[in-house]
C-alpha cells in the first residue's frame, strides 16, 4: 500500500500540463480551449420500445471491435448514417424504454476522419513496464476538485460528473450491445466521501454515498455501428441522477488534436479493481489517435472503466487554465489488426458531434450547446 507526498501531488498535478511548453518550439497560445461551433442535434421523435430483459453479464474488455486497422477502412458516415448512429435509447428506473430519432443540423463531414498513425504492438498487458498509478489517500485531494468529480457506477465501473445531476460513463458498463447488464435496472452511482472513525477524524479511504439513476441515454451507434458490429467510437453514456449532488463537476471540452496538447499528456481518476477501496489517478502520454478514438498506453485495471479523461488548456483571452473532460476510457480492448487479436487501451474522444449529443442530454435542448 503506498500514497503518494502532498507535495508531489501537486507537482504531477498542476505543472505537468506545460512540460510541452519547454522545448522552444511551441508557445503558450498553442494550447487554449478554441471555441468550436457545434452542430445541432434536434430531436425529430420519441417512441416506446419493450422493456430490457437486463440479464446480459457485464463485460469490462471487448472482443473483435473495429481497431487501428478497420478505422482507416471505415467509410465516413452520411448524414442518413449520423442521424441513425445519434439516435439514442433511453431506460428509466422503473424498466421502460424509449427510442428517439434525431436529426443532425450543421455536421460538416471529414473525408480525412479516420486516418490514424502507425505505431508497432505491444505485449499483452494493461500495465505497462513500471506502474506509473497514484492511490489518493488524502482527503484534502480525494474530496476536492478535480478528484472529487470521479464516481463510481454500481455495474463495475467509474464515471465522472458533468452537471448538477449528469454522470459520464462508458455504454458497455450498462449495455453489451444486445441487452443491459444485470444490475442496471437498479442502477446507482456512488459519490466519494471519507470514511469516519467515529472520533470525527478520518482514516482517509473513501466510503460512496449511493444516489439510484433515474435514466440513462446509450447512442444508437452503441448498438450498431458503421461496420455492423457494436461500435467503440459510440461507448458512451449519460446517467440522469434522482437529485442533485451538490458538488463541483467537470465540463466537457471537445477533443484537440495530439500535438495541441501538452506534453500529449492525459489524465483520469477511477476506481480500479486491483486496488480496492481506493481512488487512482494517473496521468500519461497519447500513443495513436482516429478522429474517435485515443489509443494510449495509461496504466489501468479493470474497474477503471467509464473514467472521464481530462486536460488543461489556457481559457480563450485569458491566462487561466482551466480542466474540461474531452474523451472517456473505454478501457482495456482486443482488436482485430490484419487478423489478428492485439490489445490497447482506447479511450472515445469528445468531437463536436458527441459534444452536441451529451449536452443535448444534460440540458434537454441544443440552446445551451452552440459553442463548445
């Protein structure tokens, strides 16, 4: 069991985003937020399905997805395709589920959107050489900003708060593409709070205050993507929770490119399974990227699951820095690559396109979602 210096902490967390700063080839202005105008994601119609059998079994690492490979020979999506792709279901607490078709205003759709960098394999491992992650066990960190916004999800997984009453997570904790997992029917989230030893001191392990979901919107892409299988590029999901937590939450940013972020460094928080009872950060460079996916070497163990990954880049005309979550770890996956299984750790990316559709979700219309 090991933590890690206050000192230190700070160290790692609020001056490691300008290392990329130091090598005289780049300035301060590269890495700012840059206003994006959003396209609109307007809801067209909403209808009942049947009810969920919710019995599939919960599945932390995917077989056969669409890798490296299969991204570059994926052809871009049509409008017909994104409309159909950001339809979105929608289960509620007591079972019920509806569809709602969308339709998709101002995308502008790239030729370019899939190329990727190569990059050799890796052994098949989820934590690679030294383990490079940070057990929080302090508590002025653990319950403050930024740690404070992981949460964990009763399936299995972590996620993180971006609203009042709205945690980010990923689709296959709830879902594995043919039904949702056994438990999510009474799905809860449970936010940090230390442990008392009863003397009004704390032993600095986190204990969850459990808040039941009182909805959850997966994309329909989730459930059959462009290559007709269940699709990484769609694992992503919003909880609606039963009330508000009353905490600070991240905001979303949409995803830069690798080379506009410093040092091509990220960061997340979340519950991982061989550390149990413990909040872990990590921070850690991007390997590979689609114009969806992050392919990435960060250190994680099952459990971790569903993190939001976040950086800090200075606010437009401003030189404050500010963290906004700009893609979620979908964890540890096998990939089909020239017929063979290889495994990463990829993450989903915010684009505009997503951006619209999870705050469309937060704020039930697309007014507060023109610029992200």
């Amino acid at each position: 069991k090991w933590g890690i210096p206050h000192h230190m902490l700070l160290l790692f967390i609020f001056f490691i985003p300008i290392l990329g700063l130091s090598n005289g080839t780049e300035t301060e202005q590269d890495f700012t937020w840059h206003l994006k105008k959003i396209p609109q994601i307007v809801r067209e119609r909403t209808f009942s399905l049947d009810s969920p059998k919710f019995e599939a079994k919960t599945k932390l690492e995917l077989n056969s997805v669409c890798g490296i490979e299969c991204q570059r020979k994926l052809p871009v999506p049509s409008l017909s395709d994104l409309k159909n792709l950001l339809s979105y279901e929608t289960v509620f607490e007591n079972g019920t589920r509806t569809l709602t078709e969308v339709n998709v205003l101002g995308a502008v759709l790239d030729p370019a959107a899939n190329t990727t960098t190569r990059r050799p394999s890796r052994k098949k491992r989820q934590i690679y050489g030294t383990d490079s992650r940070f057990s929080i066990y302090d508590k002025r960190f653990m319950t403050n900003f930024p740690f404070n916004t992981a949460v964990k999800i009763s399936t299995g997984c972590s996620g993180i708060l971006v609203s009042p009453k709205h945690v980010l997570t990923a689709a296959h904790c709830l879902h594995n593409g043919k039904d949702y997992v056994k438990g999510s029917k009474r799905l809860r989230v449970g936010l940090m709070k230390t442990k008392s030893r009863g003397n009004g001191t704390s032993d600095g392990m986190p204990s969850f205050q459990w808040t039941r979901v009182k909805s959850t919107h997966i994309p329909k892409g989730w459930f059959k993507g462009v290559s007709g299988d269940i699709a990484l590029d769609y694992d992503y999901a919003v909880l609606e929770l039963k009330r508000p937590h009353k905490r600070k939450y991240m905001e979303l940013g949409i995803s830069p490119t690798i080379k506009m972020m410093p040092g091509s460094m990220i960061h997340f928080s979340g519950f991982d399974n061989d550390r149990s009872g413990q909040l872990v950060y990590r921070f850690c460079s991007i390997s590979d990227e689609s114009n969806d996916l992050f392919y990435q070497y960060c250190d994680a163990e099952p459990g971790s699951t569903g993190s939001g990954i976040y950086l800090r880049l200075k606010e437009p005309n401003k030189k404050k820095w500010k963290r906004k979550i700009i893609a979620v770890y979908s964890g540890h996956q096998w990939v089909d690559i020239n017929g063979e299984q290889q495994d990463y750790n990829v993450a989903v990316r915010i684009t505009p396109l997503k951006y619209a559709q999870i705050c469309f979700w937060i704020h039930g219309n697309d007014e507060n979602c023109t610029q992200g």
